[in-house]
C-alpha cells in the first residue's frame, strides 16, 4: 500500500493540521494551508498571532507539536533546515560581521572560485549593487545589508524563499522603495515566497494572497482584493483598513433594518435560527455622498442625510465625521477624496445626502 498524495503540481507546499505548544500555551492550532508555486504569500497579523512561529516551522527552525509539511510532494516535517530548499531573510540584517559582501553571499556556495565569483557578481547586478563586494556590513547602509542578506539568501537558487519580516527595521523611505524591489525581483524571478509582516500596507502591495491570522488560527486566505472588500470575521475586517460598524437587527418580516428603518443588503450572513442582532460593515470611502437627491424620501433607498461633524486632512483625502440622526444617530467615518470635498463644497455643519451601497454593505452576526 503507498500513501496517495493528493498534492497537485502547481503547488509547492502544503501545511496540514500543523500545531504548536510551548508548554500550556498554544501558539498555533489547526493551520492548514497550501502554497503554490511562484506566488508571493504574506503571513499578516498582529504581534503574538503566531506567524514567525509558523514561518520558523517551515524553516525547520522549530519543530511543531502535530501537523505534518510537504514541500515539493515530499514530507519535510522532521528534515533539518539544511535538507530543506529555502533561503531566508530575517528582520535583523543576520550578514557576518567579518566577511565582506561578495563572501556574505557566497557562503552557502560550492563550486570553484571562478564559478561562485561569477554567481556572486551576477547576483550584485540583480539588487542593484554591483562594485561594493568588498565592503564589510558595517560600511553598508540598511536597506543595502537587506538587499545583501536577499542576495545570500538567493544565491543556491532556493525553491522557496522566506522573508521574516525583512523591512521593519527600515526608516519608511527605504523600506517603501525596498518593497517595490523585492516584489519586483520575486516577480522576475518566480521564485514562491512567503513573507512575515504585521504591516497591512506591505502586504496589500506585495503579496498574491495574503494569508490573515489571528490567535495562532488563520482567519481567512484570500488575494488582498478579497481580503480588503470581504473580510471574512470582524477581525478581517479590522485589522486591514478602516470599518465603520453599525448596530443592524433582523427578522424575516422585515428584514434588516437600522433604527427601525429599512437596508438594503446584497447579501446576508448565514444566520442561527432566531438571531436576531446583526453588525452591517462598511469602508469609509464605499459611502456615497451626494450633492443634491432626488432618489426618494430620506430614509428609503439606504440614504439618510447626515451631518458633518468632524472634518480631517489626511493626505491624499479628507476623512469626515459624520451624524445621522434618523439611523439614532449613528456615526460614520466618510472618506471623500479633496477634488468630491472641494467640489460638493464640504464644510462643517454642513448637511449632506449620504447613502450606503447595497453592494458594499457586509453583514456580521454580533
Ligand atoms: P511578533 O510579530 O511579535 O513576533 P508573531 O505573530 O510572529 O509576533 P510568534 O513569534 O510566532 O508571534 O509567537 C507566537 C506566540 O508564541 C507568542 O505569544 C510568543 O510569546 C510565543 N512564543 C514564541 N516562541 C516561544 C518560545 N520559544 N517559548 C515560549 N513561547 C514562545
């Protein structure tokens, strides 16, 4: 009898039922999760959710307390790190303090001199800096000993890359151009990476999909689109971009309703029988504002009108704080961009028609 593998050729790795204790605490549950070949995967979330700890296991750097890893159709769970395909990046630079860069990257190499010299170099044009092999570390700046340790981590031409956190410890400036750059050579490449970030940011630009986890579970995988625009939990929900949250009920009768006033959804939730209390989600910039309306009484059609409340800059758009009475005067965090605020001539106190799309509305049991 041989075991079927149920792997499929455009995946790289497959994580199944893996699980992690230290001690009483449990760092990671249940995590199953495939990796396909060539994607960048992000593993986001916040501080203590467990994504190093899942990162380090596919590393071979901690072994997991159940669970099993198949990497290219082979399981991997009890190899060394060494009998794995991967290079890594850590968040601190991690280079040898006293070995020059052309040594740093050649460290994992064999071969002859001529031969490792010449992937060396080859490497150096890749990051963008050829000519300093014969600097030290210590003489490089940041966001150069990254591109280095990137350099090292790619030089055997690894199936897998893996990236902990490789930017936090850049000022924004470097690490914004830097994420560009790895996202780029990732892509020229096609190498799979997988990257550890607790930066919503980084991983809406970088990743194919991003993979959400919360509480050592995941919460939800899905492109950053999806992730964005359908949070699966709340807590999707809010750890990636803003949510305005408003108090729903509903019954068959009258469906969902805000104050006793009728909303229209596009979709609802699976309800348990008889639950009664719904929480309506919604992004700042989905709401609609309105110069003039004429689409029917307030109340009807998901248009209230609201009043401006608070007014904020912030950068490219104005965040507005906004009252509306008629839905028990619920607040709402409006984002218009300045040409719709200068346009509509927006100011404070000022009432406005707003209404919330149907399509944009996401209903959340309570
Ligand atoms: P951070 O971004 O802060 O590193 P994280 O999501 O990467 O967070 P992990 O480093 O994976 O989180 O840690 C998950 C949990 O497991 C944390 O509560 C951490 O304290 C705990 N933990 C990690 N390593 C160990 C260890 N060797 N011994 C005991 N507890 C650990």
């Amino acid at each position: 009898d041989f075991p079927v593998s149920t792997t499929t050729a455009t995946e790289l790795l497959r994580v199944d039922g893996i699980a992690k204790r230290f001690g009483e605490f449990s760092a990671l549950s249940g995590i199953d999760l495939t990796v396909r070949k060539g994607e960048f995967l992000c593993l986001l979330g916040p501080s203590g959710c467990g994504k190093t700890t899942l990162l380090r296991i596919i590393a071979g750097l901690e072994v997991p307390t159940a669970g099993s890893l198949q990497l290219n159709q082979r399981d991997v769970t009890r190899l060394p790190p060494s009998e794995r395909d991967y290079g890594i990046v850590f968040q601190s630079y991690a280079l040898f303090p006293n070995l020059n860069v052309a040594d740093n990257i050649a460290y994992g190499l064999k071969g002859r001199r001529e031969d490792k010299l010449r992937r060396v170099n080859e490497l150096l044009d890749l990051i963008g800096l050829a000519g300093i092999d014969a600097k030290f570390p210590a003489q490089l700046s940041g966001g150069q000993q990254q591109r280095v340790a990137l350099a090292r981590a790619l030089a055997t031409s690894p199936g897998l890359l893996l990236l902990d956190e490789p930017l936090s410890a850049l000022d924004a400036r470097v690490r914004e151009h830097l994420r560009r750059e790895i996202k780029a050579l990732q892509q020229k490449l096609g190498v799979t990476t997988i990257m550890v970030t607790h930066d919503q940011e980084e991983a809406l630009t970088m990743a194919d999909r991003i993979v959400v986890m919360n509480h050592g579970v995941i919460e939800q995988v899905g492109t950053p689109e999806e992730i964005y625009a359908q949070p699966a939990s709340r807590f999707v929900a809010d750890f990636v971009g803003q949510s305005n949250w408003i108090d729903a009920t509903f019954s068959a009768e009258a469906g969902v309703q805000v104050n006793q006033l009728g909303i229209a959804l596009q979709t609802l939730p699976a309800l348990a029988v008889g639950q009664r209390e719904l929480s309506l989600f919604i992004r700042p910039e989905d709401i609609e504002l309105h110069a003039h309306w004429e689409g029917g009484a307030m109340g009807e059609a998901n248009t209230a009108l609201g009043d401006i409340e608070k007014i904020e800059l912030l950068g490219g758009f104005y965040r507005l704080g906004i009252n509306v009475p008629l839905w028990g005067n619920l607040r709402l965090n409006v984002d218009v961009s300045r040409s719709t605020y200068q346009r509509m001539r927006l100011s404070p106190e000022r009432r406005v028609p707003l209404t919330l799309p149907a399509d944009k509305l996401r209903a959340f049991s309570k």
